[in-house]
C-alpha cells in the first residue's frame, strides 16, 4: 500500500519545495484513505474529468526492476541536462526540478539555460546592415583534434593556455554515451519503460473520451483565435525543395519567357544563354510537365533513399538543379533566391506560418560560409517568417576518395572555423556575422539506415588522424559536432554587457538535441520514455515517411501525440511529397483527416512546433503567451496558442506524475553518485 | 476446352460486327494451340505486358449459374439501356455494342443517345441575356398522378389526346424493378459477381505490376500536360458549403466591417441592421472563430446524419445560416451570392477547375423556381466553370405534417410544372428559361440508410392521393422524378431545327443515373458488378465519408478504381470537411497519398470526372479529345488527359473480356424474349 503514495500528483509550484506526497483524490472514489486529500492545483483551469490509479504501480515488475530502471533513467536525463546546459540548449523546468529535488538540491530559475536566439530586426530596422557587428574580441581560435580552443591572442596560444571555457571531455562523453547505450537494451528497463508507455496512450484515451466536449468548449468560447491563425511553423524542410513541383515548374517556363538570352551558365570555358541550356538538353520548357520534370516522389521511391536522392534533379538533368536549386553557380544563385522568396511572400502574406529552411554546408572547403552568406545578402533573401537551418551531410567518405579533403578533422575546421571566427571578430567577418544572427540551427544528414563497421569510442582515431577513406559513424560526427557547437554558443551567448549573437542549436539523438521524424523511436520503448520524460522534440513528416519509409497511417505520429511526447509537424519536403500551394496546411490537413484529430490535438502540436523552433524569445512571447517559458496550464495562454487549459492540465500532470514514480523509487538510495 | 474461346478479347471496331473468336496470344506463352492467333487491335498503343488466362473460366461456379447468371446480368444491362435512352442519359457504347451482338442486331452510331447538354456562351456573348428565349410551342402541360401528359392544346386536353411522347407503364416499371432486385439476391448470381470483381481486382494489380513504369514513360514524355492542368470537375458539391470554414469566417467579418448598419433582416415585422442581428446574438464577429463557427465536421459527427445537418447553422445559429447561406431572405441572397461568386472566380484562375455545386428545390410552392432563376440572375452568379445542379430533399413527410402541402402530387407539380412551361413555352418563362441552361441535373437527396415500411409497387397509392403524413420510399420518389425528367428531356432536345435547351441528368440507383457515394456499393457484389458493366458513374468523397461514415483507409474508392468502375473524386462540402482553399486538390491529395495513387491514377479519375459531368459535347471535346465519344484509347487523347494509352488499352480489352464471356454464355439460348 505504500507504493500507492507515488500516485501523488506533485505539482511543482514557483517556489520548489520537495514534491508533496498528498496524492490526488479522483472524485468519484470517496471510499479511499483519509490521506488520499485533493491536491492544492497552484492554477486556474476549468473543471476536468482526471484519472488517477490507487493500487500498486509497479505492477508487473519487480521492486528490484523498478529501482534499478528508475535510477539508470534518471542517470540518463541528468546527463541530457548536463549536455542540454553545456551548450544553451533548452530542458524542460518540470523534468529539471524533479532531478533537482532528487539530489536534494534547490531548483532555481535563475538557474535555468535556455537557447536565446537573435531577435528578428523591428519592421523599421535594416535586415541587412552591416554595420551593427560588435567589437572584435581579437580572439585566436584553433581545432586541434576536432575540438576547438579559444586562446586570449597568439601568445596564450603558443603558451598553450587556452580561456576558460568548458572544453569536452571525451572519456566523460563516452562513458555517458555507454550508459545510455546499455540503458536502451537493458530488459528491465526495457519492460518498465513499454508499460509506462502503454499507460500514457490509454490515459490519453480516457483522458480524450471525458474531456473532449469540455476542451472543445474552451477552444469555441476562447475568441478570435483558432487553428487557422495560431501560429504554426515548418520544423523540417529541405530549402532546395521548400517550393512545390508545381511552382518550380512554372518558375522555369517563367525564366525562359523572359530572359532567353541570359547568360546562365559555363560549360567547358563556354558561356551559355538560357536557350542553350534547354538546347543542349534536347527540351522544350513549353512541352515540360510536372510529370517530366520528374521531381515528385513515386512510388518508385519507397524505401529507396538513393531514388530519393536523385529527384533532386530536374528532368533528370544535373544541369537545372545546378541552375535553379542552388546557391553557388553561375548566376550566384540568383534562381534560387527569387524562388525562395516567392515562397517567403507566400508565408508573409498568410501571417501565421513560419518556417526553418535548410541550407547545406559540406565542409569540402573554407570558403562555403561567405559565399552562402553573401548569397543571403546579395538576393536580400531574408523574410521575418524564415530562420535558417544549417544542414552538414555525412558525406566525408566522398570528399575523401575524391582527395578533395585530406582528414575528417579538415572537414570540421572548413565547417567551424569560419563561424568561430566571425563570433570572434565581427567586425571583420560582418557578412558571415550578419548571416548568422538568422541561423539558429545544425542538422546532420543522412540515411541513418546505413551501419558503420565503426564503434566510437575514447580510442577512436582523433579526427586530424582520421585520414581513411571509411566514413566515421554517425555518433563520431555528432560528437564533434556538438562540441565545436557548445563551445561557439559559449561564445555567442550574451556576454556581460553585450547582446547575443544568437546561439544555435544541433539536431540529433539523446545525447544532444533534437530529433527528426522519429520513426527510429517506435521501435525502442526506453528512448521513447525518454524523449518523453525530457520532452525532446520530435519534428515529423508522415507525408515524406509515408512516400519513403512507412504507410500513413502506420506513422507513429498519432500515438506520441498521445502519449505527450513533443511532436510538431514538418513537411521536409514539399517539392516532392505535396501537392497544393499550402504543403504544411496540406501535412496538418491530412493528418487530421487521416487519425481525425480535433482541433485541440491541432493546435497542440502548431504550439509545440513553436516552441520547438529557432524564433526568439520575443516572438515565442507574442505567439505563445508571455510565460511561455513555464511550463503547464501557467505557461499557455489560450488566446494566442487555442490550446485547452485542460489539456495543458492533463499533460503537465500527467508529466509530473510520471517523474514522482522516479522520485520515490530514488528516495530510498543515496543518488549523489550520479550527479555531475 | 471450348470454354477457353469466350477468353476471346473481343474488340467492336467502328463496323460493329458480331465478336470474332479468335483470343489475344501473350506473347510470352508461345505453346498455346494454334487458334491463339494474336487480334488486329483496331488502335495505336505503345507496347505493354496483356494478362490473358486461358483454361475454364467459370470455375467455382457450374455451367448451370453461370449461364443463369450471365442471362440475368444481360436483362439486367437491358433494362439499364432502355432507361438511359428513353431520358438522354448516356449509356456506354461498348457495353451496348455487346448487348445488340447479343440479340443479333447491328449496332449503329447513329441510333446512341446521349445527354445534349446545353453548350456555354461564348467569352463575347452575354450570359444573362433574356432575349434568345425559342418560340413558345403553346402546349398544355398537366401532371395526373404523378405523371405529365403534353398536349398540342387546351382542346386535345378536354378530349384527353396527349402528344406522342413516351409515356411510362408503371406495371413495366416495377416489373423490371422486381427483376433486379430479385437480382442482386441472387445466390448463384452473386458468387459469379462476386468472382469476376475479385478476377478484375486482381487483374487490376498484375497490370500495375507489370505496366507501371511504361505507364509513366508515356506520360512523362507527354508535352505540356500533368495532373495539374488536366480538367476536373467537382461533381458533388452542396452550394451552401462550396466555401470552407475559414472563407465564411472572413466574409463574416468582412460584411461586419463594411457594412454594419445595412438592414439585413425583418425579425416580427422589426427590420434589423447587420450589428443588431449581432447584438441579439450576443455576438461580436471580431472574436468570431472556425471553432465558434462550429460548421466543421468534428468528430461527433461520425455515424450522425442529425449533427452533420445542423453543423450547416454558423454558431448554432439558424439567422447566420439565413443571412450567409440562402438565397432567399431579406437582402435577396446577396451574400450567398457573393460568395459563390468568390468561390467561382478562385475556379476561374485555376482554370482547370470546375464543379457543379448544388441547389435546392423543395417542392414546398410553386414560385421557387422562379425566384432561384431571379437570384442566380439579379446577382450574376453564372461562371463558365459551374453547371448546377437541383437537390431535392426526400421530405414530403415534414411539409405534409406541417399541412404545407396536401399531398406529394403537388409537391411533384410545384418542382416540375415551372420546368415544362418554361421549355414549352420560353418566350413566357425567359429567366427561368435562361437559368435552366446552366442547370444540367437532379439529385434526390436524404440519409439512404433509413428505411421506410412502404414497398413500391403498381399497387402503390398514386401521387395525388398520397396524402398521407408517411414519406413515401426512395424507390417511389425515384421513379416520378425519372418519369417527369424523362419527359422533360424528350421536350428539351433538340428537335427539328431547333438548337437544345440542354438535358437535365438524375443521380440515383441502377435504374436511372449516377451513383453518388457507392458506399453502398461496397456490400452488393451484382449491383457493383453491373456498375461495372455498365459503366455508371460514381462521384466519391472520402473526406466527406470519413466524418461521416466510413473510415478514410477503408473507404473503397481505390478498390472500385482498381476494378476499373467509373469513380470520379467530389468534395461533397468543403465548408465542414477541408482544410485548405483548395478543397479540390486536397481531395486529390490525400487520395493519392493515403492509397499511393500513381499521377496515371489521378488523371483517369479527373477525366472520369468531366465524361460524368453536365459540361457540354464541346468542351468535353476540347478537354478529353474530339473522339471522347468512342471508348479505349482511340477515345483517348493524351495530350489532353495525361491518361497513358496503355491504361485506356487495358480498361478497354477488359471490359470487352468481361461483356464476351455473358455475350458467350448467350450464344446457347435464344434471348428474343428478354429484349423489350
């Protein structure tokens, strides 16, 4: 009986204490204990139906089982706050205050680390003035062994005595990858962590059949506000194919009306007109059809990623993707901006929709970040309603056989250097130094599908001698990745007295930050748990799955919506996957047909989308509500983001719930061991 | 082994002689006995892989059925063709080709009907204009029980002499009505239906398998045309919902704004302006929402026909849906109209767009004609891409309650009479005259599943003395408007030297026209397999079935496309059931991707949907082909339809496979007895 206490609803209130055990009295059970007291709920929310389980609720593990998965999952989430913290990344309050009680330690909000992204210029300001770069630091920056140091000037560097920052340790990060990686295949935790699953989707749908009609009656009497005009932005999209099929196709009929006779490329030392280049294709953009342009994903390409690929050229023919998809060729990629913006025009003018972008750095050599940058400002690509993601493929085995890269480590100096020094020193990089203000974001790409024969580990080859042809494993390049990307956000944070130069923010597995589509997720119950648990985001396509991997309906979507994980929706691709003028109204539309998800689910996941995204604190304050930043019914406000109170109710106490099952199965132990 | 013969693929050429014996050869099975001699195919079309079986092809059911069977389909077919022609509805040359081979007669181009729609002004002609109306013919029109007579003058009337028209025999009538329903019970019948629909499925998918990618290469070497400038027509669309919920929140807004001290309504004798009609809602239409609309389809209203009705009342409120939605009321429509106008002129930019958008007569007076007619031209609603269509809701038993009418014969007056006197007397009725060319259609419109006690027979009361407070059933409904249509259409054709006021279509069951939903088709194997043989159309809504009815994944559309029924894709009612502006392609979308539809997939249903549409002979001439009359691919011009050749091809030749095996199982007996 005494397990029952965990039941406990331990809400934190502002100032944390340690969680309560009063647990929560569900009105319809009068019979209980006298202890079983309704909970003082620190918020205003309407009356709700809420589910609570009175018994033992470990059932169907063993106490053993349960203290041990317990202590081995809040080892794992103290080691993503760790990460999380070390390079301004955003952890959930709840999850953070919960971990900071088990230690018996005091959570404070001054405390807290969040990414603090540049603020958009105001209307009346110049998006592309370059003149607003701060002071040079006159820093010197080196990668050694793919990890970055920071020296005060050249003499500390050749004292070797670099600034104090929090320089990585590998041996550390090893160990703590090892933990997780025998955390996902340990079987009792494996089991704990499938049946808190499966307890989270059916409370959902009980939650769902009680309360339905009563969230549904918050969204109708919440006024001016609904699904249309709650802000929603694009989490994951390719820029290259941000336009669809259609809108590429009549943008080259267009360039072909109108300018002919344009130089547009050089073949061979010979200059090309517009006309040539259809000439010499045997084309003409009159005859060109959606069909022949060939872009749009078939059926063909279902679980073929190397189809996929290739649908990036138009016609089949390298040549149009160079011309028009690109933003280094002959015309400066000037195609490929209008293109872009025409899209921006179109997401300015419907208000509500945002959308990350992204754009390719490949690291082949030093000069790819100031020909992007000043691609960026040449076509004046900026748009309010755009943020820039930065997307680095796993392709060093190509550059490799290729010899146009001598070392993995070469690679990542091409793909950092040029961002630390533009942090650095301003003033003399203010293209690059005004591109980044609009960054906010790395993703690494690839078919994760692919195995590496390679194990990562602290006797792994150091980058500088990583000079094999073999591809490093993918947790090799995030590693390197995230620590270059902690060190330059310690750089761009604000510093006393200065602004933020904007951090940014790496897209990837547990150990760092963000995960896309997730697909991988469904099949592994305790990373499942755990992206629940510290609310990692999950930004996912069904349209692009469904066309490469995985049926529609048997996308996941639905069911970590229900179960609370942090889901948004993206639409990677519209270019080859939508088909309207509207690709994310399309991805929302058929979602909701698909699991037909009321309009709560909906503005569910455009809130998550928000706040899972690059846009600043400013802008999550206007669209979100100004407490945001808290989390729960406190932290939503109903009239900008028409998410019901109740079911921001049932979400954050169905969280706190789970985390105080932690919580108790740690108080019977010492836990000081674990902490950093 | 002489069963193996009716595998003939029997081809009628343009000289329709009797089916010639000889089976079509796969060329990759060259063992076959000599008779296999390979068929002069009467078309071009690119090579392709045919799937031809040879061996018995009854098996599963004995000689006996199938010969039972096959006689039972052909009467059935019979009557489908005598019913279609004596109205001007089009019946599918190929299948009539068969059934006069059949009965040893010649098949003669000359002898097919088909509706004669009434062709569009020119661009420099004036819609509107009243003055074109044809010479009144001066006849006297009566209906007596139910059915209208013609007569040449009030003297012919008193002698009771009507003109010579095709006048129903209601025994006939309900005898070949007992016919197919004693039919489609049929247990031999059904088993032999029920085989060949899985023989087509399954036929249907080795095509796919083998002629995919040739399929594609035709169309991607198709100049000019793709899915998204091929015709479609929306042809299932309620008028009152052809806006979605976001544009009727706008137009809202928008009237508030613009004019709200405009009178809009008299409430007891009480005019009321725009703000006030607010007011006395305690409404402000700036915090107006989509979710306090409340007109979405949410998902209460699955399985409720009741909810889904009263979802067309904005904010629950009836004076909205008076105001915004009717076109009478105080302002005369004016708003209604205007957002149909709004609707048409988006349609008129996509250009490939078009739809035929519902309207209602009631039956409840005999003015409502005229004062439809009065709107749709006071308001200049006409757009040359709509042709409407007149719903008449199946609810005599509601106004008879309500003692508005006394009995259901004067509810079939008050629809048809204003029809006959404005075709035989134009120069009298000129707006209705003119509004009639645009209409090209009926629907007869109720909740299908519920079922009434009544079983129609030529016992039943005749309408005039149906007075009863008891709806009469579907079957009876049916059969007046067919027989008034029929009459209707025998007086609107073109006759000697004069040009056709354009033919008017109904949409119902086997016995009459076109079939819309076809859910219920899903249960009937016979009734589906008629479908089939005859080709009726079918207009589909997933979206619209899936708040309704039917789960979106198990609807049978791509099931019924695959077996080669004549489905075409409608909307049904964007206002409740889509999402974006488009409601259209969101349609097509989700289609193509929740089943994986291929481009070839979507333009047959798009060029299903304008052969099913009231759209004139010429502009489904320029839209299909010149040939569009001749069935198989010489019927088919790609460059117009983007469907390949090779499609067309297999359609063609399986149809004809499926006719020769009943035209097969006739040779033994005489069928003189079975032809009418």
């Amino acid at each position: 009986m005494i397990r029952s206490q965990s039941l406990s609803l331990q809400i934190p209130s502002q100032e944390w204490k340690a969680p309560s055990a009063n647990p929560v009295l569900s009105p319809a059970t009068p019979v209980l204990p006298s202890t079983f007291l309704p909970v003082q709920v620190p918020y205003d929310v309407p009356e709700f139906q809420r589910v609570s389980i009175s018994g033992d609720y470990c059932a169907g593990v063993t106490v053993d089982d349960y203290e041990q998965a317990a202590k081995s999952l809040v080892k794992a989430l103290l080691i993503r706050e760790k990460y999380s913290r070390l390079a301004y990344h955003r952890f959930p309050r709840t999850t953070s205050q919960y971990l900071c009680s088990m230690q018996d330690e005091k959570w404070k909000v001054e405390d807290e680390v969040y990414p603090d992204f540049h603020s958009p210029p105001e209307e009346n300001e110049d998006p592309y003035n370059l003149d607003d770069a701060p002071d040079n630091l006159d820093y010197v920056i080196k990668i050694k062994g793919g990890i970055p140091f920071v020296y005060d000037n050249k003499e500390m560097m050749e004292l070797n005595e670099p600034r104090s920052l929090p320089y990585p340790d590998l041996e550390t990060y090893t160990l703590d990858l090892s933990h997780v990686l025998a955390l996902i295949a340990d079987g009792p935790t494996k089991t704990y962590c499938h049946r808190r699953l499966n307890f989270l989707e059916s409370k959902f749908s009980l939650h769902e059949m009680l309360n339905e009609m009563s969230e549904f009656k918050e969204l109708k009497s919440n006024p001016h506000r609904d699904f249309y005009n709650v802000r929603k932005v694009d989490t994951h999209i390719h820029a290259a194919a941000c336009m669809n099929q259609k809108h590429l196709l009549r943008f080259i009929k267009h360039t072909y009306q109108t300018e002919p006779d344009r130089i547009v490329a050089e073949k061979k030392g010979k200059k090309m007109t517009l006309k040539q280049v259809f000439e010499s294709l045997h084309m003409d953009p009159y005859d060109l059809t959606v069909d022949s342009l060939d872009v749009h994903a078939g059926r063909q390409t279902f679980h073929r990623f190397d189809k996929f690929n290739s649908k990036y050229n138009p016609v089949g023919a390298s040549e149009l993707r160079d011309l028009y998809l690109k933003t280094e060729n002959y015309i400066g990629g000037e195609y490929f901006a209008r293109m872009v913006k025409e899209v921006a025009r179109e997401l300015e003018e419907s208000k509500y929709q945002y959308t990350e972008p992204r754009l390719s750095i490949y690291g082949r050599s030093p000069d790819e970040w100031l020909n992007l940058a000043k691609w960026f400002i040449k076509h004046k690509v900026y748009s309010p309603n755009m943020r820039w993601i930065i997307q680095v493929p796993r392709i060093y085995d190509i550059f490799r056989s290729k010899n146009i890269l001598p070392s993995f480590g070469k690679m990542l100096e091409n793909i950092f250097v040029p961002l630390f020094e533009a942090t650095i020193n301003p003033k003399d990089h203010k293209e690059l130094h005004l591109f980044l203000k609009y960054v906010t974001g790395f993703d690494s790409v690839d078919d994760e599908s692919k195995h590496s024969g390679h194990m990562f580990s602290d006797k792994s080859l150091n980058p500088d001698l990583w000079t094999s042809e073999k591809n490093p494993p993918y947790s090799y390049y995030l590693y390197y990745m995230y620590v270059n990307i902690m060190l330059l956000n310690n750089l761009r944070r604000p510093m006393s007295g200065q602004v933020t130069q904007g951090v940014m923010t790496l897209n990837s597995e547990i150990m760092t930050v963000r995960a896309d589509f997730g697909i991988r997720l469904s099949k592994s119950p305790v990373l499942q748990y755990l992206y629940y648990l510290a609310q990692i985001p999950i930004a996912m396509s069904p349209l692009s799955n469904n066309s490469l991997f995985l049926e529609y309906s048997k996308n996941p979507l639905r069911e970590f919506l229900h179960k609370g994980l942090h889901v948004s929706l993206s639409t990677d691709d519209p270019m080859q996957f939508h088909y309207t003028k509207e690709a994310l109204m399309e991805e929302y539309a058929i979602a909701a047909q698909v699991w037909k998800l009321s309009t709560c689910d909906l503005c569910e996941i455009a809130r998550n989308s928000v706040l899972q995204s690059g846009l600043s604190d400013k802008e999550k304050q206007k669209f979100l509500g100004v407490n945001y930043c808290k989390e729960g019914p406190e932290g939503n406000d109903i009239r900008k983001t028409n998410v019901a109170q109740i079911r921001m109710a049932f979400r954050y106490e169905t969280l706190c719930n789970e985390l105080s099952f932690l919580s108790d199965a740690m108080r019977t132990e010492e836990i000081s061991t674990l902490s950093k």
